[in-house]
C-alpha cells in the first residue's frame, strides 16, 4: 500500500466562527484557545478514520503559516494572547503568499537579531497528538521560504542575510520535535516554485545540510503552486527524505521528475487541494502506477496538490469537497 498524506488538513473555514465570536467578545481568548485544540482534534480524527497515513500538526492555526513560525522563532510578542491581539487588531505588513490568493504577516527582523525557540503550537499539537496515540507529521514553514518571505528593518527585501542566526533556532525546533517522537516533519517550500538565483539555492543546500546533520528524522520538502523548473535538480540534491510535487497546476515537471528522481521519496500531489474540480481517477491512478513502476512502492506518495489551508471551493457543493478528497486518497494508496 502506498503512504497516503494531506500535507494540511485544517482550513480557515473551521475556525472563522470562533474568531468572530472572539473579535466580538463572546468568547475569550482562552476559550478560543481550547475551542481551537478541539478543532484539531476533529480533524486528526477525521483524516485517520480516513485511513490517511502521515497526517499532519500544527496546521491548524489561529493566525497564518508564517505568523505562527515567527512566534515559534521568538520573534515579536511571546503570549499566545497578546499575539492573536497584534495579529487581527493591528496593521500588520502582509503580502500575497506566493501563488495563492491568500495573504500572510510578512515578518519584519532587525540585523543582529537573535532567535530563541518558544514553546507554541507545533509542539504542543505534537504532545497532545501523541498523547491519543496519533504520531503526526509536524509542519513548518521552511527556512528558506520564511527568509525569503520576511524583511529586515534596515531595508532589505528579504531576510536570507539572517540565515546563520536563524540556523540554530530552526535546529533546535527540530531536535525537540525528535525528543517528543517526531519521525516525519514537513518544511513547506513553495518559493523554490520561483525562478530563484543560484546563490539562494546554494544557501539551501547550507543551510539544510547543518539544520539535518546528525538528526534521526526523515524530512518532506513540500513545494505547491508551481513546478520547480530551473530549480529542481538543486532541490532534488537538499539532504531531505522526500520532496512533494504540485502536479495539478504544473503537470509537466512530471516526467523531469521522474528522470531526476536522485533517491528520494517522491510525493505526487495529484488532487486539486485549492478547488474543488472532479479529479479525474482513471488517469492520476496511472501517474501513480507509472511512479511506482519506476522508483517503487516504498518510495512513492500521494497526496493533493498543496494544503488544504488554500482550498477555494464550496463545501457542499456538487464537486469535491475536502472528505471527499480523502476518500480517493485512501482509496488511490490501497489501490497501489
């Protein structure tokens, strides 16, 4: 049977009644807070009774990817409270992340910063999961991708200068995640999916290979909105376990994919996880068979395109909702 993942389950949608109540005072925010953790709950549940194999924590925030990342780093307000404060009360930069129709807090850093690990939600998700006999999958924003996407105060337009100072927080994250049990954790990387120069590709292979030295963790570099293009030896090259392909919106990268496989689990997004399109069975099944003639069984994944975070389509409506998509997940891994 093939590994099966959802590279994010949880959606806004889930939560966007608690925020409202708790923007308007009718509920505080530690009941938010809990009502939160239930919520992750349920969708743990609803994943795993799915038959789901690597299912994901720390997916499900209250505030954006990047935002929650910066406060594992320790950068700006500690207080999970005083955080969704600043978050949703404040004018905060953002900007579109990448692709997607959907914006981001864009982290702003100061020269000579440094970074001291905060015990927040990828963490605590992680030890909650465990406790109910879940091993998840934790995901992070990757290192490169929260460089490229942050500033630094002095004018910079991207923060990739920081990277020794980050270095040490980013690894110390990943050694507690080992100590909790982690086995598997993912770093979403969608920037590779842009034409990126070769001293940023470079500073990938660094940076990657001090971050993972020495660790007993396999690791998903997951990219989503976009093929990898110029990108995707040097990508293929990281030290990382497994790398996961958008083959909806860049079904082409596939056979340079294949071709350029250099050892690594191949994890093929092959369901639409920004709409909810019909998903055309027949022919993804055959995508997955050819892989899996090619590399084989135990070095192929399925999964959609990008997290569900950025799902765009209707619950409800006569397409495919998110449980649907799980269906065909499980149903394409035991297929295999």
């Amino acid at each position: 049977m093939l590994i099966s993942t959802t590279c994010g389950f949880f959606h806004p949608d889930d939560i966007s009644g608690l925020l409202n109540a708790w923007q308007n005072s009718r509920i505080t925010i530690e009941e938010l807070l809990n009502e939160r953790t239930a919520q992750q709950h349920i969708s743990w549940n609803v994943q795993r009774e799915h038959g789901i194999h690597h299912i994901p924590s720390n997916d499900g925030v209250l505030t954006d990817p990047v935002y929650n990342t910066a406060g594992l780093l320790g950068i700006g307000e500690k207080d999970p409270g005083r955080r969704l404060v600043d978050y949703y009360k404040k004018s905060l930069p953002k900007r579109k992340w990448y692709q997607m129709d959907i914006d981001f807090a864009t982290p702003v850093m100061t020269s000579g910063q440094t970074f001291q690990v905060s015990e927040t939600e990828v963490i605590e998700d992680f030890e909650k999961a465990k406790s109910e006999g879940l091993i998840t999958r934790p995901v992070l924003v990757g290192p490169i991708t929260f460089m490229d996407f942050s500033s630094i105060s002095e004018g910079s337009e991207n923060a990739l200068g920081m990277w020794s100072a980050l270095l040490p927080a980013y690894r110390r994250v990943i050694e507690i995640l080992i100590e909790k049990g982690a086995e598997w954790i993912q770093f979403d990387e969608p920037c590779f999916t842009r034409p990126q120069k070769r001293d940023v590709t470079k500073l990938a292979e660094v940076f990657y290979t001090e971050l993972l030295k020495g660790l007993d963790v396999k690791t998903c570099l997951t990219t989503y909105s976009g093929g990898l293009g110029d990108n995707l030896r040097r990508v293929m090259m990281l030290p990382v376990t497994a790398v996961h392909f958008d083959l909806i919106s860049e079904p082409e990268q596939y056979t340079q994919v294949l071709d350029n496989d250099w050892g690594k689990v191949l994890s093929l997004g092959i369901l639409d996880g920004h709409n909810s399109d019909v998903t055309p069975l027949s022919a993804q099944l055959r995508l997955v068979e050819r892989s899996v003639n090619q590399v084989g069984l135990r070095r192929t994944m399925v999964g959609p395109s990008c997290p569900f975070y950025c799902y765009q389509g209707e619950e409800g409506q006569s397409n495919e909702t998110r449980r649907d998509k799980l269906k065909l997940l499980s149903t394409m891994a035991k297929a295999m």
